[in-house]
C-alpha cells in the first residue's frame, strides 16, 4: 500500500515509517523541513519513499500529499506548553486534523489512521482510562486542541468515514528526534532528579505504538478506538526501578500530590511574565499526580499487538540516551556494559 504519513520527522511519525517501510508498505511524507528527513533517517537505513513538502495548516500541501495514497497515518501535532504559542497550537492541530483527516475522508482513502492520545480523558479523580469514556473539555490549549480534533475525527467517523484511532499513553523509546514529553522527562531523572509522589508514570514503547499504526493500515475491521499502554510504575517505586536496570542511584524528593499541584499552579503564574518551555503547570502536575490507569485495554490486542515489558523500553531507551549523548556511561551505569 502507498501510505501518507504526516509528523514523519518526529518521534512516533518516524518509528510508523519504519514500521511500515519493513512491511512492505511505500511511504510519502508530508515535510516541512526535507533535510530534517536525512538527518532523522540517516544514510542507508529503512527511510521513506517520497517526500511532498508542505504543512498541515496548508489545504493544497495535504491534498497533494494524499493524491494517490491508499492509506494515511496523521501523527503530527504541535507540542508546546508556552503561552505564548497557546493560539498556535490550537489552530495547528485543529487545521492539521480537519485538512488531513477531513481531505483523507472526502477523497475516499481506504485506511485513515489518527493518533490522539489516552490522555485527552482525563480529568481529577477520574475512573481508569479507556477510549469510550467521555471527553472533558481540555485545560491546556494542547489538550484543548486534542479533544476538539477527537471529536472532529468521532464526527466523520460517525459518519461512516474508515478512520481507526489511537490512543497512546506518555510515548518512550529510542530514536527520538526531538526528545518529546515522556522520554524528557525519563532524561530530567538523570540530570535534575525525580518525585516520590502519588500515582504513577505509564508509558508505551514508540516501536509498539508503532507496529499497531501498521496493523491498523492493514486492518480490515469497521473503524475503531485503539489504546496503547504499558504498566505503570508508581513513583514510590520508581528510583528502585530504575536503580534495578543501572545500578545508578536516581535523586528524588518526596512531594506530595497537593503540594505537587501547588507547584505547577505556580509555574502558569510564571509563565504569564516569563514564558518557559518546561512542564511545570497545573495540568502537568494533576497528570503526574492523579493519573489513574488505564482500564484493561480492548482493541489493541485483538490485533495481537504485544506491547513489550517495560523493563525492555525503560533499558533501550536509556541506552539509545547514552549513544547520543543526552545521558553519560557512568549514568546509565550497567547498561552501558
Ligand atoms: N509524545 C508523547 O508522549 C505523546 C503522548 C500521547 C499522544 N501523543 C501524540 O502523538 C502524536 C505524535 O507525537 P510525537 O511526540 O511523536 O511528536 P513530535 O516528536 O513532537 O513530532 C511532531 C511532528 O509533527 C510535525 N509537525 C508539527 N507541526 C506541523 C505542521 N504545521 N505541518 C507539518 N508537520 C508538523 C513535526 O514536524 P517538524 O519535524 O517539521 O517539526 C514533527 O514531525 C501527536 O499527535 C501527539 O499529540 C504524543
């Protein structure tokens, strides 16, 4: 199958494009930067098959990308916790789903995929999480914009459109080009130190997300919601867990889930005079401390995905931290043996 992918050159997009290039499957990418394509593939490795250059803001750049494809993947999105670029990444996300996903529906392309994410059902307090719970208005423009293009995609979905969903937890895992939101913080760890708080961290490991963005190009069933999420680790437990792989010692101060609020609270107020880029906001801080699970996931394992143990993620990805200098040998202790 031809197969247009859009975010190609970041974390989740690239790993799809691996997955499905060693699948059989031609790749085209819509890019906005085509020498990022290059340093992101590197020379001789599985790479894509064609490059359109454009955006998704950009309604005649998706229309050509889609021109022929008998299947898209749409994982771009704009990730960006500053408040001054707030506008911007609602508009980004929004005009991304409804040129890309929309265009896609309305010429007639036979497998859409869309990426959302688990977290656009949380709210404080809430049951454990599954992808038929109700959508809580976001309190981030990037949540907001992820809820809005969920219900966009259930719209057209509900309108008979072939669009399969998934829904990702924090993503972690080698190869990333830009060190996004869950393997940051897995690297602030190791250089600041980490919390003892409530809850726990859960990740899903980016091959895994990945392999299910292919098995769901190839899906034959009517459209469906896909979780995509491994255990989670409670923070008490964390610095041992981490200790267990390395045999490094992790520094951690215990906070607790209130005070933890507190904190990010404070961090909006900040960042109304001094803009900064690092998750301490309110939003974050209920994520971190009140993050409830996930319920049993349906979906993804009737398509026999195997999500790996995390013991296997959490090891690959600080090693891959090592090889590219983001973390030291002497951080990552043993498992740089
Ligand atoms: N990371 C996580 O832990 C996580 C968790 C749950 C859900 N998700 C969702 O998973 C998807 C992928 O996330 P990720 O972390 O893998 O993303 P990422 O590494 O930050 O990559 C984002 C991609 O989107 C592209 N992009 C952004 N704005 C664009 C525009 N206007 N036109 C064209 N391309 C644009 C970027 O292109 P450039 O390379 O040109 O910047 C990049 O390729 C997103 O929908 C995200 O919301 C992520």
């Amino acid at each position: 199958m031809r197969v247009m992918v859009t975010g190609g050159t970041g974390f989740t997009g690239s790993h799809t494009v691996r997955a499905l290039r060693a699948a059989g499957h031609e790749t085209r990418l819509l890019v906005r930067d085509p020498e990022k394509v290059e340093r992101v593939f590197g020379p001789g490795a599985i790479s894509p098959d064609e490059l359109v250059v454009g955006d998704v803001r950009d309604a005649a750049s998706v229309r050509d990308a889609l021109a022929g494809c008998e299947a898209v993947v749409h994982a771009a999105a704009m990730v960006s916790l500053k408040a001054a670029e707030a506008r911007q990444v609602l508009e980004t996300n929004l005009e991304g789903v409804e040129n890309v996903i929309g265009q896609a529906a309305e010429q007639g392309v036979g497998r859409i995929v869309h990426v959302s994410s688990l977290a656009i059902f949380f709210s404080p307090g809430c049951t454990p999480l599954h992808p038929e719970m109700p959508i809580p208005a976001g309190s981030t423009a990037y949540s907001e914009s992820k809820a809005r293009a969920e219900r966009y995609v259930r719209h057209l979905q509900a309108e008979g459109a072939p669009i399969h969903v998934s829904y990702p937890v924090g993503i972690i895992g080698p190869d990333d080009p830009g060190i996004s939101g869950a393997n940051h913080a897995l690297y602030t760890w190791f250089r600041d130190l980490t919390i003892k708080t409530s809850t726990g961290f859960q990740i899903v490991d980016v091959r895994d997300l990945a392999e299910l963005h292919r098995r769901l190009v190839e899906h034959e069933g009517p459209p469906g919601r896909f979780a995509a999420a491994g255990e989670t680790v409670s923070w008490y437990e964390l610095p041992d867990f981490i200790e267990s792989l390395t045999g490094t010692r992790l520094r951690y101060l215990v906070i607790p889930g209130r005070l933890l609020r507190a904190l990010g609270w404070v961090g909006d107020q900040v960042k109304r005079v001094k803009d900064f880029n690092f998750p301490l906001t309110l939003d974050t801080m209920r994520f971190a401390s009140q993050w409830p699970g996930t319920a049993p996931c349906t979906g993804s394992e009737a398509l026999g995905l195997r999500i790996r143990p995390i013991r296997e993620s959490y090891a690959d990805t600080l090693r891959w931290m090592e090889r590219a200098g983001h973390l030291s040998r002497r951080q990552i202790g043993r498992l740089a043996e």
